[in-house]
C-alpha cells in the first residue's frame, strides 16, 4: 500500500445557466474525471447548480500575498474610479 | 396468484432489491477509504433507499391491507424479503463493493428501461426517476472499477478476485420465474432472456476496460427471488429492523 495522497481540486459551479461559474470549495480526487464526479457528490446535492468545473488546486496561478500591497493598495485612493458621483434621478430602479 | 397480485409482488421485489442495496452501502457511511468516496457512496446509498420508498408505498397501496412502507421494510422476516443474493452479500474490501455494483447497475439499468416501457402507468414513473440515478450510479461504479483494474498489480488483483468470487451470484438475476414470466406476458415488462445478452455485453465491455478477465461461467447460486438467503442476510435484517422492532412505532 502507498500513502500517497490525492492531489487537491477547486470546484467551480454554475448555479443557473447564465450566471458564471463561483468558487465553491475543493475536493481530493484520483484524477480529472474523479474529481468532477466527487464535486457532484460533495457540493450539488442539494441541487446547487447546473454545471461543473473542476482544476487541480497546484495548476492555478496566484498572487502573492507578500505583495499584496503593491498590487492592490493603489487603488485605495482613487476614489474617482467608483461610479459615486451621479445624482440618480427618482424613479430609476435598475442602474 | 392473479396478475394483479403478481404485479404487486413484482414490485415488492424491486423494492427489496434497492432497499437490501441501500442498507450494505449504508454501512459504509463513515467507513469509506476517502473522505470523498463517503459520501458519494452515501448518496448513492439514499437514492436506492428513496426508490425502495417509492417500489414498497406502491406495493403497500395496491396491497390494500393497510401496510405501510415502513411495514413492508420492517416487519416482515427473512424469508420474505425476494431481493437478489448479490445485493446482500458483505461489502468486503473496497473492489467487492465497486464489483456488486456494476454487477447489479449493468442489470437494474437495462431491467428499468424495460419498465419504462411497461403498460402500468405507476411503475413506469418510478423507473423513470429510477434510472437517472442508476445511470449516474453505474458511471461511478465502471470508472472506479477500471481504476482498480488497470491500476496496480495489487488493485488488479484483488478485482479479478471480487469479480470471480461474485460472479456465481449473477446467474439468477436471468432464471425467470412466474412472477418475471408474468410481467413479460402480462405487463410488457423487460424480457429477461433478452436482457442477459444485454447485459453480457455491457459487463464484458466494463470488465475488458478494466483488463480483467470475465471468469468462466462456473455453477451459479440461487434462491433470492424465492426467499431464500445467504447466511450474511439474517445479520442484515436483524440490524436494520432492530430499532422498529424493540421499539414498536417510535417516532423522533
């Protein structure tokens, strides 16, 4: 017997057609196929969603959170990217 | 028996043979090799039990003599019970549990879509829903027999071995007796003669995938559709109906 361990996936579902796919959590699967069809197990049971994607956790690409002051606090102060600034006039309810 | 009868019994004996499935897998619920393999195999485990609801409240309903599903699945004996000796045959290691259920899905898949197609409005509808989940239970069972069959020599080994040890227990899902024989006639219901072609085929296909070897055909078991069991059956029952028998119409 080996020990080796399952490698790690992120499940993604699409919990209406025409929304996008969201980060639902992870699950240890043998291989790809597995790994869908232990994501269908794990987080649609209760009728989540309409489709599926899964990838193995070590395939993403993620930012470092050592930088994470340089990537994202620049943004802080520039208040005039945020749509903050219309009068909305009475009576527009979807904007 | 009146074909009346015959299509309630008929029915029961669908009933027993999910809710004698759905009781060994149960079983399993936190003693899986993998978090994950849990509780997929738990969900499957819920399906079957949710069909033995709908076979066993049908049977009940045109029974007419007030029992309940709950009856049907807790107070009748050993004897009883006409589900098939695959089914209550122990889990063993993980590759006999994967082997029963390709084993009996191969079979219960084809025998549903027959039933689609039976003249008994009722039963077609619960065949139906059943065979969604079957069909999906059936995929997960297939690919992790290839995984264990193609996968290391060990894993092959102990598949080859399930699949010849379990294989003696196939041979009656096909020895049609008067009840299949009426619903064949009776009812348009699956023709099982038809099917075990079928069916061979489709668990030739499974098992050539997996490189493992279909064992010879060897001498077969019966006696399940007749009521009579393995010695594992007993141990079974007296688990699942301890509850309701030592506390009779407890409810929480």
């Amino acid at each position: 017997m080996t020990e080796k361990e399952w490698p790690l996936y992120e499940v993604f579902i699409r919990t209406r057609a025409g929304l996008s796919h969201r980060h639902a959590g992870s699950v240890h699967a043998p291989d790809d196929q597995m790994a869908l069809d232990n994501a269908r197990d794990t987080y649609t049971r209760r009728s989540e969603g309409v489709s599926l994607w899964v990838v193995r956790s070590d395939k993403i690409v993620a930012s470092d959170p050592a930088e994470s002051a340089a990537l994202f606090d620049p943004a802080e102060d520039k208040i005039y990217r945020h749509p903050t600034f219309y009068e909305i006039p009475d009576g527009v309810e979807n904007l | 028996m009146t074909s009346d009868q015959q299509l309630t019994a008929y029915t029961l004996r669908l009933g027993d043979n999910a809710l004698v499935l759905g009781q060994r897998m149960l079983e399993l619920v936190a003693a899986s090799p993998e978090l994950e393999e849990e509780l997929a195999n738990a969900n499957l485990a819920l399906d079957y039990i949710g069909q033995a609801r709908l076979y066993y409240s049908y049977a009940a309903e045109r029974e007419g003599q007030g029992r309940s599903e709950d009856d049907l699945a807790f107070l009748r004996h050993e004897h009883e019970f006409r589900n098939l000796l695959l089914l209550e045959q122990p889990n063993g290691h993980f590759g006999d549990t994967i082997v029963r259920q390709v084993l009996f899905d191969t079979f219960y898949q084809l025998q549903l879509a027959a039933l689609l197609e039976c003249n008994d409005e009722r039963l077609a509808e619960i065949a139906a829903r059943a065979a969604k989940e079957v069909r999906y239970h059936l995929r997960h069972a297939e690919r992790w027999l290839v995984r264990l069959g193609d996968g290391t020599a060990e894993s092959h080994g102990r598949a080859q071995q399930s699949l010849d040890h379990l294989w003696r227990y196939t041979g009656e899902m096909f020895v049609a007796d008067e009840l299949d024989a009426a619903m064949l006639t009776n009812f348009d219901g699956p023709d099982l003669e038809l099917m075990e072609g079928e069916w061979r085929r489709a668990v030739a296909a499974i098992v050539s995938e997996a490189t493992l070897e279909l064992p010879d055909a060897g001498s077969m078991a019966g006696g399940g559709k007749q009521g009579i069991h393995t010695e594992h059956f007993g141990f079974l029952i007296a688990e699942m109906q301890h509850l309701p028998r030592s506390f009779p119409g407890e409810r929480w």
